[in-house]
C-alpha cells in the first residue's frame, strides 16, 4: 500500500514539475522575443532594489494597513512552503515528518511559527476577498478586469485559503493520532493551533482520523501542485518574476526618454547626404513599436509581471479624468499579445498574422491620452513602465505611420521651419513673449 502510494506520489510530482517547466520555458522564450537591451549597469543599487522593492515591498507601505496584509500573505505563503519540502521527501521515500527526530524540540517551533504564519495568510487572504468583491473599489471593478482578471483574483484567494485550511486540517488530525498513541505518528509536542483543532476530533476512531489525515496531506499537495501550475497563466507569476524585474528596473531620473541613434543617423543624414557612405551605426528597420517584438525584452518581462492591482490607472490623470488610456490595460494587452505571438510561433499557425499590439490591441485614442507624467511608473509597486511601451507605440505612430493630431503636425512644421513650437521667423523668435 505505501508502495503505491510512493509510486503515485513520484509519478504525481513527475508531472507536475514537467509541466511547470513547460510553461516557464515558454514564456522565456516569449519574453526572449523582444528585442536585445543590455542592462548590467549599478550592480549595487540594482540589488538594493531587489531587497527594497522585491522582499521589502517598500512601495506596498504608501498605505500601510493594506502592505501589512500583503506582507503577512506574501511572506507567510513563501515561507510555509519550506514545509513542502518536508512533505516532499516525505512522499517520496514513504516517511513520516522526517525531521521530526533530527530536530526534536525545534521541529515542534518551527511547525507552531507555519501555524502562525498560515493563521496570518489565512486571514490575509479572507480580508482582501472581502475587500475585493464587497468594498467595490474603483480599480478593482474598472472595465479592465472584466471577465477572467477579475475571477483570477478570486481563484488565487480561495486557493490560498483551501491550502492554508488543509494544512491546519492535516497538522490538527496528525496531532490527535499522536495522543491516542499511534504507533506511525511520532509525538511531536503540541501544536499552536491545529492543536486546539485537535481536542475537537477526540471521538474520531483511529482509522477516520487517519483517513482525514492522508486525505488532508494529499489534497494540500495536490492543492500546490495545481496552484504551482496555475500561476504561470495567472498575474500571480508577479511571485517569482518581482525579483528580476526589480533587478532589471531601470536606474534613469523617471522622465528622461532614451534617444534613438537610428533616429539620430537619419537626421544626420537628411542633413549631410555626403555622411552616407560614414561609419554611422545601422538604423532601424522600423522607428519605435509597432508590435510586441519590436519591445525590448524587458518590456516583456514588465508585461508578464503586471500584478494588475491598478495602482498605475489609480494614479493616472488621464484615466480618472475619463479617457480611454488605462496603464494596467496596456501591460495586460502586451501580455495578451505576447502570448498569442507565442503560440503562433509553437504551432506555426497563420491565422491572425495581419494583427499588430498596435491598432488590434492598443489604440490610437489610448496612446495619445498619455501624458507622460511617469505616475504610473512611480507607483507600481515592482518597477514596472507603462510609459516606456507608450512612448514607443507613439513613436512608430508619428515616424512610420505620419499619425499626429493636426496640432501636433503645425508644432512639428514649425519646428522644422523655424526652429521652435510657435510660427515666427526664426530672427523673431522671441516675439512670443510679446503677446
């Protein structure tokens, strides 16, 4: 019988590992789709951000009540999964609580701070369900989430819930079969609270409380399995590529736009036809974006790290004042994009290969709404730029498309013309002032 379960358990473990792998490759080779930016400079601040950010969710403490919750659902959830690895071995080999005996006395602590910990990630996660679905915040019940986003939140909160629960549920029935005596459980001292669960199962038999015991243990490794596999298609994949991203974020002043030396070499050579034959670097084949592999690819990595919590659409003025832009749509629609490009690429389908992130998934309207203030870069708590993919966008649009407002197009003209934004004589430029 343990055999089987052995065997189960590896051949469980198995799948759910290759799978996972799968769809990590995946999405590397997606985010490897975008173009190539070197991004190895301040090696110092850039772990500095990894522990303030990433670990540290400094950003997060704008409003504390709500960092605090997060941290205690974040750091609880990480760190009670050390125990996974417990029930791994466990599973494998056919043991029971294998450090038990190695650790006597501060297996019993370490078990009763899960406890804790688990006690602070279940009512984490059953406030901020509350929160979500009652409260009706605005940027929890914006059009952008319509449809799955929204549910995926949801999903994520209850799962963690479940899984909290049945470790409560395992740890409590493994408890109460080491007080009736029972020879497979070792008495491990007693624990915090699944302890106190435990005196409610004093009139189970040995065998039921054995049953809820392995169905609790399989069912919380089954849980982590399935939700080590769901997090990959889920915003939730925020857990494992907050770090990076806040490794890689970018170190400028926020507000200093990177110049273009394609676009620089074609001004010089408007302006000096004989430089043509110079050693000028190679220009683009197209200025700006128009799709996502014309991103760079860490303007992938920000999209597939989008935690869509809204606080860059909370704080952006064109959002609140009514416009169509929305920060967290354009990084949701990057992300969709990328994916759709993905799978094209996997299966080498033709079928919607005349589509563009811009115009099928990012508007005109959307992108001319920005005013690049940078609030939506100031807030997101992992280091995400919206702003960067919408100033490229915008780009692509005015240098390939000729796509400006007729306003744009006079203060263009007369730039050009008269070398400033107002129509004057280049010798009367400071008539301006005048006016």
């Amino acid at each position: 019988m343990y055999l089987i379960q052995q065997l189960l358990f590896i051949s469980l473990s198995a799948i759910a590992i290759f799978l996972f792998s799968k769809k990590i490759r995946e999405i590397s080779r997606n985010i490897n789709l975008g173009k190539a930016e070197e991004i190895s400079d301040c090696k110092l601040n850039r772990w500095k951000n990894v522990l303030l950010l990433a670990f540290g969710q400094k950003k997060m403490f704008r409003n504390p009540l709500v960092a605090i919750l997060h941290f205690f659902v974040y750091a609880g959830f990480v760190i009670i999964n050390i125990e996974i690895f417990e029930i791994f071995l466990d599973g494998i080999l056919g043991t029971h609580r294998i450090f038990a005996n190695q650790l006597g006395s501060f297996y019993t602590f370490l078990i009763n701070a899960f406890e804790v910990l688990a006690a602070m990630v279940l009512s984490g996660c059953v406030i901020f369900l509350i929160r979500r679905n009652t409260l009706k915040l605005k940027r929890f019940i914006s059009k952008d989430l319509d449809g799955w986003p929204r549910s995926d939140a949801n999903y994520i909160l209850i799962a963690e819930i479940l899984l909290m629960s049945l470790f409560f549920t395992m740890n409590a029935a493994d408890r109460a079969l080491q007080l009736k005596g029972n020879i497979h459980f070792l008495d491990t001292g007693s624990f915090l609270i699944s302890g106190q669960i435990a005196s409610t199962f004093n009139s189970f038999s040995i065998s039921s409380l054995e049953i809820i015991e392995r169905s609790a243990w399989w069912l919380h490794i089954v849980g982590i399995f399935a939700f080590l596999n769901y997090l990959p298609y889920s915003k939730h994949l925020h857990i494992l590529l907050a770090f990076p991203n806040a490794y890689y974020a970018r170190l400028e002043p926020m507000g200093k736009m990177e110049n273009m030396p394609s676009v620089q070499n074609e001004v010089l050579l408007a302006l000096q036809p004989e430089m043509a034959n110079a050693n000028l670097t190679e220009t683009e084949k197209r200025f700006g974006a128009k799709d996502v592999t014309d991103l760079s690819w860490k303007n992938l990595m920000d999209a597939y790290t989008c935690t869509e919590c809204g606080r860059c659409s909370a704080a952006c003025p064109a959002t609140q004042t009514g416009k169509l832009l929305s920060p967290r749509k354009i990084m949701m629609d990057t992300r969709d994009r990328i994916e759709e490009v993905g799978k094209q690429l996997a299966t080498g389908s033709k079928n919607e290969i005349n589509k563009s992130l811009l115009h099928d998934y990012i508007s005109v309207e959307e992108l001319r709404a920005c005013t690049t203030c940078n609030a939506c870069v100031q807030e997101c708590p992992v280091s995400i730029s919206p702003l960067d993919i919408i100033i490229q966008l915008r780009r692509y649009l005015i240098m390939e498309e000729s796509n400006a407002p007729q306003e744009w197009s006079v203060m263009f003209g007369n730039i050009e013309n008269n070398f400033a934004p107002w129509k004057f004589n280049p010798d009367e430029r400071d008539k301006w002032s005048e006016q």
